[in-house]
C-alpha cells in the first residue's frame, strides 16, 4: 500500500483530534480526553512548540469509507536525561485499525528514530498500557526493550498542581 510520512500542518490538527480521540477510545479512556483542535493548533505549531508530529497520508484511492486520507500520526518531543542525555519521547503512536499491518506504524516509529539520532539523541522512550499485549508485541518485534523497574510513574495536575506551585501542597 503506498502511503508518506510527513511533517504535520497546522490544517492537520483536526485529523490529529479525531485521531486522538479514536486512539483514547481503543485505551479505553474516552472521558479522559481535553485537548482540542486549537489547543493542537497552539501547543504544536507556536514559535516554540510544546511537541511534534508527523503524519501517515494514503492516496486518495485508499482513503477510508469517511474520505479520510490520514490514517496514523505520531506525537513526540525532546526530552533530557540526567543519566543519558539527549531523549525524544514518543506520546502516541497510532494507525487507525483498517491500515494496520501494512507497514505504517514501523514507518512512523523509524521516522521518529531518525529524527531523534539527527537531533542527537540516544534513546527513544515511550509508554505503553499492561493490557495492550498487540503493542508490547509489536514494539519489541522492533528492538525495543520493556525496561520496567522499579520506578513509579507519578502526576501533579489540577488543585493539586496548583497548590504546589502555591508553595501549598495538599495531602
């Protein structure tokens, strides 16, 4: 199947949330999503963007039922690591269902990597649910390691956020 990978536009932005919140609905967190169109539009194309994104773009003879012509995309940004140094972290990673298998989320993760390598990084992080065996398979059959430890991913958000930045923490 041909299909590009290219940088993501500003005009993407409303594929970009239709595709996040097809792939928070597949992680079965729908409610969880907040993110909007224009908060894509400002997060990631401002003059100093909080993240990056590329595309997966078929042709028009391969669009979908619904006519769309982006079928995956990968959200990620530059990291730093104390014990590393440079990182790039992949947030999402996602191919809508009916295109999977045919080659596109290997070309949107090695796009990521050799972004990474060009911006001098030495690692290329990312999550990935327990329950989502499909994902852990496919990004081991890549060479990926599942490097879970010891460690504990934590978060600090609303009230609470704000009361620590307060110099305020709440218990």
């Amino acid at each position: 199947m041909d299909f590009t990978i290219r940088a993501a536009m500003p005009e993407d932005c409303k594929d970009i949330s239709r595709m996040i919140m097809e792939l928070a609905t597949y992680e079965k967190m729908p409610d969880q999503v907040e993110i909007t169109q224009r908060d894509l539009e400002q997060d990631g194309f401002s003059k100093n963007p909080f993240f990056q994104c590329i595309i997966a773009e078929v042709p028009e003879q391969h669009r979908t039922k619904e006519s769309h012509a982006k079928v995956g995309y990968a959200l990620y940004f530059y990291t730093y690591s104390s014990l590393k140094g440079r990182s790039v972290y992949m947030e999402d990673l996602y191919v809508m269902p009916e295109f999977r298998g045919k080659g596109i989320g290997k070309a949107l993760m090695s796009k990521i990597a050799q972004l990474g390598l060009a911006a001098g990084c030495n690692q290329l992080n990312f999550t990935v649910l327990n329950w989502n065996k499909p994902s852990m398979d496919f990004y081991l059959s890549q060479g990926c390691l599942d490097v879970t430890s010891d460690m504990r991913t934590m978060r600090c958000e609303g009230a609470a956020l704000e009361s620590l930045a307060e110099g305020n923490p709440k218990k």
